[in-house]
C-alpha cells in the first residue's frame, strides 16, 4: 500500500470506506466507469467479515460460510465470473434439526408432527383461518408475533419451551424477527402435499417450513473454496494492477467537511485531506454519525437485545482440538 499523499489531494475522487465484500464491491463497480476511485479501510486488511484464519489443516471462517448469488444476473456476474473449478458450487446445503429427541436430517425447521399429530390438525387449520386475513399486522415483541402466527396455543407448548431454552429468562425482551436466529421463522405442519398447498398462499409461504430442504432450492449457487477458507474471495475481488495506489488500509476518515450542502473533503487519520466527488460508507452508521456531529459517544444506537447465532459442526474427519 502506498501513502495517501502520493495522490493530488486537489483532484476528486470517489471514496469508498470499508474494505468489506460491500465496499470491495462498491469499489469494482464504480472503479469501472471511473478510475479516480479509492477505497479506504481502518484495519491492517481487507475482507471485513470475509476473513477466515488457518489451525493445523483447518480453516475457520469468521463470519460468511458460503457466497450465494443474488440472482441478479449483472451483479452475479460482477461477483462471481472469476471463479474457477478450484471453487465448489452447491445448489443446496444440507440443513438439519433436532427435536423432540430426534434428528431430523431433512430441514432446519421443526416438525411439530413429532410432538403431537392432534396439534399439527390444530395448527393447519388456525394457518388456513389466518391465509384469509388482509391485512396481517406484526409486532415489535416476537412473542406476539408467535402467538398471532402459530396460535396461543403452539406458542406456549412449542415455542417458548425452545426459546427458554435459547435465550433462558426474558424471552418476553425479544425483538421482532429474532424467530430468524432460531429457525423459527417457519414451521413443519404437515405432509409433503400440505405443505405445497399451505404455501400456495403468500403469508403461510412465511409460515409453513418444505418438508425437505431440497425443495426449497431457488437453483441460486453457493459457492466455498475447494482449497482455503472464504477468505478467497478477497483475491477475487481486487483490481490486482491498481491494489496499491487505489486501496488504502490502516486509514479511517476523522473528518467529513461539508459545504453547501455537498460533502467537499474528508481528512484521514494520517491527516491528508481528499476532495470527495462521491463518498460511499459501507462501515457502520453510527461511526459515520459520530463524524458528522464531531462526536464520539460510547454507546451504539439500536443494538438488538439478543443477537445470536447458533452453530453446529459435523466432521467426517476428526478435528484435531
Ligand atoms: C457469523 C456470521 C455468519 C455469516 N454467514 C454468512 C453466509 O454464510 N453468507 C452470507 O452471504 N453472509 C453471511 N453473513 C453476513 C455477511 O458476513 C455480511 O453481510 C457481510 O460480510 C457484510 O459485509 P460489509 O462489507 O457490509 O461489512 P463488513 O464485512 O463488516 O465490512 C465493513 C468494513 O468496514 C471497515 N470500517 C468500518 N468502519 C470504518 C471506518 N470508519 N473507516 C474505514 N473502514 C471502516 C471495517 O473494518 C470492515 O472491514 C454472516 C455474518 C456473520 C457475523
């Protein structure tokens, strides 16, 4: 990486901050049509959440396990036309649950046939009631939104005894669409057949969980590294030829200048002032706040309550700690 004052700081440039897939995109896209195009990242590397780190033979990612595409044909062009055969490309990725002391091998979501078939007629028939309704209105508190989805009934015998589980006390706390976290966002009423004919219907298609998750496949492909962590994405993203004078690491913005209206500089942390024809931020919006009123403040706005995530590994192959 070269200096930022090995720039004419008088030019405009379009300036992309966060090194992130967002921003390593951003860059690409907008590099294209115009080559005064900089991206500016605080840390030693570039990736953000796509990083990965190697123990013995194994490599972990951090955050993202699979890149899917989006479906959008230039974009998924953009992203993944330099992927090669050394890249898996899978249609769909085995997902599994374990409920009422079995595995299901087949989907994510639970099956409530397993804890009794009488709830299962109980809960079809208050989804069909629900189908009719116009204009469904959702809650902030998920527990409401459980019990207007899934009946009082299924909330309290299914639900909550899995979310208390989770989440321990104040499972009341939880905010809308934490059921994602949980894979509660759907649930499994029925056979095959009835659940085809339930999600005909746009809001039980949000409600009602595909016996298998094959059937659920979109045809959209997700792609790892047949060697390596998804880390490797990163290569494939950099403009290698212009790596040194177009990225910029260990450099964050501490100053915004604005006039008339128009964002006109920013001055790094390195204290070099570059005059901004277009900025891009893709870090976090409260950083970007905090410059604008040229203050820091120790608290985040708007961090959800509980945030979590859940993970299970299974290995052929022993893992070696
Ligand atoms: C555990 C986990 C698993 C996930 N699994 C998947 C998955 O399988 N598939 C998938 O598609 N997505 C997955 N995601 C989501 C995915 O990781 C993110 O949506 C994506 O990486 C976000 O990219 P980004 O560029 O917006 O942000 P980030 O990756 O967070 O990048 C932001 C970058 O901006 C930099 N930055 C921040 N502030 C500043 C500043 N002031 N100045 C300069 N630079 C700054 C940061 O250092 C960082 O490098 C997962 C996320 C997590 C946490």
């Amino acid at each position: 990486m070269v200096n930022c004052s090995e720039k004419k700081m008088n030019k405009k440039y379009n300036i992309i901050v966060g090194g992130g897939i967002i921003g390593l995109l951003a860059f690409k896209i907008l590099n294209s049509f115009d080559r005064n195009t900089i991206l500016i990242e605080q840390s030693n590397k570039l990736g953000g959440l796509l990083t990965s780190f190697k123990f013995g033979n194994n490599y972990f990612d951090h955050g993202p396990h699979f890149l899917r595409e989006t479906g959008n044909k230039k974009l998924d062009s953009i992203m993944f036309k330099s992927i090669k055969s050394n890249w898996n490309a899978f249609k769909s990725l085995p997902q599994s649950n374990y409920f009422c002391g079995t595995w299901n091998k087949n989907s994510s979501y639970i099956d409530i046939r397993k804890k009794n078939k009488n709830l299962s007629l109980y809960l079809i028939n208050y989804l069909k009631n629900l189908s009719q309704t116009k204009n469904l209105k959702t809650y902030q508190n998920e527990i409401k939104n459980f019990n207007l989805f899934y009946s009082n009934k299924i909330t309290k015998l299914i639900i909550l005894p899995i979310l208390k589980k989770y989440v321990g006390r104040n499972v009341e706390l939880l905010k809308q669409k934490s059921r994602f976290k949980f894979a509660l966002n759907r649930l499994i009423v029925g056979s095959p057949k009835i659940t085809n004919k339930l999600k005909d219907n746009k809001i039980l298609d949000n409600l009602v969980g595909f016996n298998y998750y094959s059937d659920g496949v979109t045809g959209k492909k997700n792609y790892y590294p047949k060697n390596g962590g998804i880390e490797n994405f990163v290569d494939l993203f950099l403009n290698k030829k212009d790596a040194n004078k177009s990225y910029f690491t260990n450099t964050s913005i501490k100053k915004i200048k604005i006039k008339e209206n128009k964002i006109f500089y920013i001055e790094t942390n390195n204290n070099k002032k570059i005059f901004v024809k277009k900025l891009i931020w893709t870090g976090p919006a409260d950083f970007l706040k905090q410059i604008l009123e040229n203050k820091k403040t120790k608290k985040h706005f708007d961090i959800p309550k509980y945030y979590w995530y859940f993970f299970h590994l299974e290995s052929k192959k022993k893992f070696k700690s």
